[in-house]
C-alpha cells in the first residue's frame, strides 16, 4: 500500500465476533480527510474494536476496510500503520523505558524517515503540542496527562492521512481538557488528516467533532451533526439507561 | 563536545579496559594477564549477546552455537596442517590440505558465525519470545549433537589442538572494545531504536509501523557476528578447540554476566563481565585452596556455580535491571529539569502519579 | 511385523513419559508463564535421593534401601517438596516479573540445584540398581518386551490418565485448567492465586519424581544432568503443542516421543548419534509452519 495522503477511509458492514459474542454487527463508517468524526456509546457498544479493525489489529469476520477504494482488510497492523492510519491507544501503550522523543522518532522510523529527519519531525510536533517537560524525559516519569498526549502525538509522527484516537481525554482535568480540545480540533489543518475521535466526555465530543457516529451493541445507532445526534430518539434511549451519562449528553 | 557527548557511553567503558590492559601489562604476573584476557573475550561474548537480548528483551540461550561455529572455522583453517588429513579427513580438500593466513581466517569464520545466525534467524525470530529463547536453546543443542558426532570434520568430542596463539592482550582489547562501539553504533542507529520499542510494547511498535521480525532478525545477525568474534578469540587465546566449551556453562556464565550488570544497557553487559570475573577469580582460588596456617582450607568443585547462579537469583530478586538499572554511564553538564540519567525513577513516577491524584478532586466536580 | 509392534510400544512409552513431563511444564506456565528449567533438577534431584551423599561412584543406597512403596513415597515428597520450596523462595518474589525474567531466574535456580547435586555427590556419574527385577524381559505374543519399557508405559499412562481425571472432573483441577487458560479471568472468578500455583508446582514435582524413578530403573545411572535431556523434550512438546495449551502439550509430548523412537529406529545406524538433532530439527520445522504451536489458545495472543 502506498503512502500518500488518502482522501477516505471506508469501513463496510463490519461483523466481528468473539466467541458467542457479537461486538461489531454490520457496521458502515466512513472517515474523509479534513474532518473529525466522533465515535460514541455505552461501554461495550463495539467502539474500541472499530478502532482496532480499522488499523488492523482485529480481522473482522465480515466486511472490509478500504483506503481510497483498495482494500486493505488483509494487511498486517504494521503495513497498515506505514500506508497512513495512525492510532493511539486507550492505555496509552508508550515505550516506557524510552524518551519522549524516541517514541515520536520510533514512529518517524516506521514510515520510512531517516533517524535525523525523524527526530526533527519529533521535536516539531512535541513543541506543537506544547509539551513542554524535556524531549529527554523517559516516559515512564511522564505525568498521566503527558502522556494521554505523547500517544497522540506518536499517532501523528506516522504523518497519516488517518489518526483514530481512543479516549485521549479520559482522566484529564477540565483544564487539560480544554487544551486537549485545541490540539485535537487543530490537527486536520496542521496535519492535513482526518480524525475519528473516541470519547466518553461528551465536552469534548461536543466541542471538537463535525459529525458524531453512535454505536450500541455492535450496531450504528445513528450519524450525523451534533445537534442532529443530541436529539436524535434511539440515542436518547440507549443512553437513559444510564442516567448521569443522559444527563451529560443533553 | 558534541561528539564527546555522543561517545562518552564508549569512552567510560572503553578506558578503564585500556588502563587495565596497560596496568596489567606493565606490572601484574602472567597469570593476572591471561585472567584479564580470558575476562575481555568474556566481555565479547557478553557485549554480543547482549546487542541481540538487551535491546530486543528476548533471551537467547543459543549464541554459543555461533561462538563455536567460528571456532571450528578458523581451527579448520589455521591449525595443524600436518595432522589435518588424518584427524580431521572429512573436511573438504581446500580446507584439508592448506594453512590460510590468520586474519582472513579470522574474517571468514566471523562472517560464517554471522551467515548461520542470519539463516537461522529466519525461522527463530518468527517465534514468539518465549518460542524463539526456547527454541535457541534448540539451536544449541542441535550444533552440539552435530558436531560432537561429526568425528571425520570436528574430531567429535575430542580437542583441536595446535592453533596459533594470538589471541595476546592488546589484540584481544581491541576486538573487546570493537564490539562495544559495534552494539554502541547498533543502539543508536534506528534499527536499535525500532527494536527496543518492540522490547517495551510490540502492539504499539506495530502500530508505529516498526517490522518485529526484520528489526530482530537484523540484530540477531550481528549479535551473532560478534559471539563469532569471540570465538575466534577463545580458539586462538586457548590454543586449543572442543565443542564441550561452548555449551550449557559458558551460556550460563554470560547470561550471569548479562543479568547482573543488567541487560538493558551496554554498560551493564561490561560491568556485569568485570564483577562476575572478579568473583570467579576469588571462587577459584578458594576452590584452588588457601592454607591457614597449617589448615587446608578448600571449597568443593560446584561452589562456584552455585554461589554464582545465588548471586543471579538475588540479583534477579531485589535489583531486577542489575547493578547498572539498565543506564548508561552519560556526560553530565547541567543538572536538567527533566529525569536525568540515573536518578531515581520510581521516585519521579511517584511524583507524577500524585499529580495526577490531587488533580482527580476538580474532574469530579464536573459530572 | 513383531519389530512394529516393538518400536510402536517404545514409541508410546516414551511419548507418554514426555506427555507427562510437557504436562507438568505446561500447568506451571500456564499458571504463571514460567517456562520451568529446574524441572529438570527436580527430575535429577529425584534419583539422587536414592542414594548417599558422597563422592563414591557405587554409594550405598539411601532411599533406594527402603521397601519399594516407602522409596516411592520418600523420593516423591523429597522431590515435591524441593518444587514447593523452589517455588516460595525464588519464583513468587518473581510473579509479576516478565515471561522472560522468570525464564532466566528458572535458568539460575537449575544451575543452583545441579550445583548444589555436585556439591554434594561430586559430579561424576554414578552406578545404583534398583528394581533389578524389572530387566527381564517379558514374552507376549511372540514380541519380546523389556520389563523396563511395560513398566515405563503403565506408569506413564496410568499417571497421565489420572492427571487427565484430576484436571477435568476434581473442583480444584478444574480451577487449575482454568487458570492455565487465562490466570486473570481466574482470579477475578475467585480461584486463589497462591493455591493454585502450589497445586501446579506439587503436580510438577509428584511428576518429576515418578519419572526420575522410572528413569533410574531403566538405566541404572545417576548423573547430574539427567533430567535435563527429558526436560528439554518436554519444552519442545509444549512449544509445539502450543504455549498454554495443555491438551496442546500432552500432543506435543507424544509427538516428540514417537518421532524420536521412530528417528533411532529407522535412521541409518551412522546417522543415529545425530537422532537429537532431527528432533529438535523437526521442533523448528513445525514452528515455522505454526509459529504458535498446534493448538493456539487465546492466552498466546496479545490483547490489544
């Protein structure tokens, strides 16, 4: 798969099935480059695994994933991350023992840079976030919302054409959200990359994505505006189960 | 400066053995130099083994195979041409009826360790971790049956003797400090850099785009060049070849090494070769024998192993990434605001994780 | 014909052996991803205990002087309680180290246990007979079979079918099958950790005892490195079968063990001494077509 700056990124009736288990169940998505598009619902709804079967970690049962109309369902994760998808984790998943400059630079290598260039790409993009706590810093001293950022920002060293981000906000303060929020509504334009953003913090969803796509128990549940979305009836009911999350959305 | 920065790493281990050598040379006995000799081939060992299993985090028990594969190369070339067609009449006519020169010996039977570690990295380093360590011990074991039972090539379990002895104290230093530039070299290039980010999360290396297989298998190959190396050292400081010398002890004995300088770092792999040295060096003259007086004192054949493989545990235990905790030695100008190299990191960690509790307070008002 | 029927028993008897000592490898890793090399040195220590401490090469008998069900029993507790102590001392401070730490700390604790045999017995090689009975061989339907290799058999697959009852129908085995499976699943379920790791560690030590008795009447020598050679097929046979597998380790055990049988058998009388080679050869050759073993349980793939 070649790397060049993709224009859309296209899931199609995706079904993925653990053991007895239906966690994705036909799902159709689809990601353009320049936008951001918010991935919600309840714990267990199948949103973690979209993420993984879009950047290859998980082979769906059924459906494909395409780049530009090429399939790309069969790659490895690794080939996957090099034609343009980037990924952060939920757990962050940083190289612990390494700096924060290595991880970004190690993401550089992966494409393809040189060792320098990727180093200086890593140092661009942690100033762009305004990290500010030394590129040399091993990011296991990191502090919990460095690194929520740091995985971003790796994400983004892979220059891609796709960044899918899961739950970049969760643990964060209200300020450090806010900050969040700057970076991730920023990156398409610095980046010229489109975003799918998982969140459970329906501030930020609100705040940063263009077009919101809800799933629930492996099924879409809706897409579109966030205005459409907050008023949308089959949202309202998967969501009253669980009062204080109705409340946050509404 | 800045090249005196970048090199320091080296530097820090490589003068200290320069003066050991020197010192040594100048005013120790013969046999304090050859347990300085025979302790810088150790470091070879340890300092190649360690380029595969530091940066990679995965253990390999089998480089001894690629130790004795140069071994026997450079016996085949260089030794006792008069007794080669008898002892050792199944070797291929070239190899059988002529005497090569020592250094294109030496290069060749390196580059044969390289090829065969190369050739066998193919399929090891497909395995998971666990499945390529054991499967290296494999490996191993495998080149032991061969050539214990090769009798018309290797003479099986009997001793090649009659190798040119150069392996000398400088020569040996050079070849010690040589490999610790190459693992400098390859731990800072970007194959290094790639695979130990593998070491610390293969999932998130993958989803950098960092190939698990190419990056291990490229480091394997190297690691696998320079456990050649020494055993080209070994045959030519011995004088002598047998394959039993290149099995389960001497494994054990650089992993010790490794373990206890800790593997995570090249100055770990040289300090752990220094004090396990000095160790054997004490356990063998207790097991040698030390009069008090009139008394006899000796300890048992197997005290040394055994007090070594205790020293491993405890090590292992209570100081999991050895004495060096997995650092190198650095050039220190200004004290940085960021974790500097060597402090204390669980401390830092600490630090930042009550950050984040004392921040938990205002989230919680939110919702 | 007869001469089939000879090799197909070796080959069974020595497949079940291996199936036992890949059984007892496979629950320890499974229980806490230990790859357990001083299996090998429970098996050594096992047949040491026969005898006295000395530097003789003909001791007198230990344990070995005792009635057969007593030696039995004595070098079974010897040899599971030396597994329990292994266990408390150097691999529980370890649990929650890596795959890999544990892999060489079991590496050191054999080298400490093989030390402290040579310590004590000096490291040559010894001679001791016991069930010297057992030698002859017996006569049925016209094949003529050792005493020995019945015996092995039997035993073997008498354990093996009582450890496979144990593991599928006792309410502790069942819990130790599932902490194989998944240790943390487990746990959250309620199976106490510590327990079932003795229980993993006894079933490992009772194994390695068994087969270090079986193992002494068959060759009637004591060395120091004796159980390493059965050990390391057992490693073979799980990494083949699938790490984390045990149904995966006991195929793999009997993979092993008919393909050696079959290799000492059938090579070529000077190919024989290379027998080990094309074992451990054909280990590699499967794992390059299944990275993963045979059997590839859900513990062996990372979650992401």
């Amino acid at each position: 798969m070649e790397k060049l700056p993709h224009q859309t990124l296209e899931a199609k009736d995706i079904h993925v099935v653990f053991g007895g288990l239906r966690a994705l169940n036909g799902v159709n998505l689809t990601l353009s480059r320049g936008g951001i598009l918010g991935l919600i619902g309840p714990n267990g709804a199948g949103k973690t695994t979209m993420v993984n079967v879009l950047s290859g970690f998980q082979r769906p049962n059924q459906g494909r994933v395409s780049l530009d109309g090429v399939d790309v369902s069969t790659l490895s994760p690794r080939k996957i991350a090099q034609a343009g998808i980037g990924r952060s984790f939920q757990s962050a998943r940083l190289f612990r023992d390494m700096t924060v400059e290595e991880n970004l630079t190690v993401a550089g290598l992966g494409i393809g840079l040189s060792k320098a260039a990727a180093t200086e790409q890593a140092r661009d993009i942690l100033d762009w976030i305004s990290y500010r706590n030394g590129y040399d810093r091993r990011c296991e001293a990191l502090s919990y919302s460095d690194e929520r950022r740091i995985s971003i920002a790796r994400a983004l060293a892979l220059q891609p054409s796709f960044a899918l981000l899961d739950e970049p906000a969760s643990g964060m303060n209200d300020r450090e959200c806010e900050q969040l929020m700057e970076i991730i509504v920023n990156i398409p334009r610095r980046f010229g990359c489109g975003v799918m953003l998982i969140e459970h913090n329906m501030q930020v969803i609100m705040g940063v994505c263009e077009r919101i796509h809800v799933l629930d128990g492996g099924k879409s549940l809706a897409e579109g505006t966030p205005e459409h979305v907050k008023k949308d009836p089959a949202v309202l009911r998967a969501y009253l189960g669980d009062k204080a999350r109705a409340n946050a959305v509404i | 400066m800045r090249h005196l920065r970048f090199w320091f790493p080296v530097l820090a281990l490589a003068v200290p053995l320069l003066l050991l050598v020197f010192l040594s040379g100048q005013f120790a006995s013969a046999g304090v130099q050859r347990l300085v000799t025979e302790a810088l081939i150790r470091l070879v060992f340890a300092v190649g083994l360690y380029i595969f299993v530091g940066n990679s985090g995965v253990v390999s028990f089998g480089h001894m195979a690629f130790a004795a594969i140069a071994a026997y190369a450079t016996a085949w070339q260089t030794c006792c041409q008069m007794l080669k067609p008898i002892t050792m009449s199944g070797l291929p006519a070239f190899l059988r009826d002529n005497t090569f020169p020592l250094l294109p010996a030496a290069i060749t039977s390196v580059a044969l360790a390289g090829l065969v570690a190369f050739l066998s990295g193919l399929i090891l380093m497909r395995l998971s971790a666990l499945g390529a360590s054991i499967s290296s011990l494999a490996l191993l074991f495998i080149l032991n049956v061969v050539y214990s039972n090769w009798e018309s090539v290797t003479m099986g379990t009997s001793t090649i003797v009659g190798l040119p002895i150069y392996a000398k104290p400088w020569i040996v230093l050079g070849c010690a400090i040589a490999a610790i530039v190459i693992a400098y070299l390859f731990q800072v290039s970007r194959w290094g850099l790639a695979l130990r980010a593998t070491r610390e999360d293969e999932v998130a290396a993958a989803a950098c785009g960092i190939s698990l297989y190419w990056t291990r298998l490229f480091a394997f190959t190297v690691s696998g060049l320079v456990a050649g190396l020494g055993g080209v050292l070994l045959a030519h400081f011995m004088g002598t070849v047998s394959i039993t010398s290149f099995y389960l002890s001497l494994t054990f004995l650089i992993v010790a090494m490794l373990v206890v300088g800790g593997m995570r770092s090249l100055a770990g792999a040289v300090v752990g070769v220094t004090v396990i040295s000095l160790v054997i060096d004490i356990l063998r003259r207790a097991e040698a024998g030390l009069s008090i007086g009139s008394m006899q004192l000796s300890m048992p054949p197997g005290t040394q192993e055994l007090i070594l493989a205790g020293i491993m545990l405890l090590i292992l235990i209570f100081r999991k990434d050895g004495i060096m905790g997995g650092r190198e030695f650095q050039w220190r100008t200004l004290p940085d605001r960021g974790l500097s190299q060597g402090e204390s990191s669980i401390g830092n960690q600490r630090a930042a994780r009550s950050e984040f509790v004392s921040l938990e307070e205002p989230t919680a008002k939110r919702s | 014909m007869a001469n089939f029927f000879q090799v197909l028993i070796d080959a069974v008897a020595l497949g079940s052996l291996y199936a036992l000592v890949a059984l007892s490898i496979g629950l320890v890793f499974g229980v806490m991803r230990l790859i357990n090399f001083a299996q090998a040195d429970y098996v050594t220590i096992g047949a040491y205990s026969l005898v006295v401490p000395t530097a003789s090469i003909t001791p007198s008998l230990l344990f070995g002087a005792l009635p057969t069900g007593l030696m039995i029993a004595a070098v079974v507790i010897t040899v599971t309680l030396l597994a329990l102590l292994t266990e408390r001392i150097a691999f529980r401070p370890l649990r929650n180290s890596n795959p890999t730490t544990l892999l060489i700390a079991s590496f050191a604790v054999s080298y400490f246990l093989q030390s402290l045999v040579m310590l004590l017995h000096g490291g040559r090689p010894k001679a001791v007979s016991i069930g010297g009975s057992l030698t002859r061989a017996v006569e049925f339907a016209g094949i003529r079979i050792p005493g020995v290799q019945l015996l092995t058999m039997g035993v073997a697959i008498t354990l093996l079918l009582a450890l496979v009852f144990f593991l599928k129908r006792t309410p502790i085995g069942i819990q130790l099958r599932a902490a194989a499976e998944d240790f943390q699943m487990a746990r959250l379920l309620g199976v106490p950790a510590n327990r079932v790791i003795a229980i993993a560690f006894s079933i490992s030590g009772l194994l390695g005892g068994a087969i270090s008795l079986l193992y002494v009447i068959q060759t009637g020598t004591l060395d120091i490195r004796m159980g390493m050679m059965p050990v390391v097929y057992g490693f073979f046979a799980t990494v083949i079968g699938g790490m984390g597998s045990l149904p995966g380790a006991v195929l793999g055990g009997f993979i092993v063990g008919i393909v050696s049988v079959l290799l000492q058998t059938y090579l070529p009388v000077d190919l024989r001494a290379f027998r080990d080679a094309g074992v451990f050869g054909l280990v590699i050759l499967i794992l390059l077509v299944r990275p993963q073993g045979l059997i590839v349980t859900s513990a062996a793939k990372e979650r992401v």
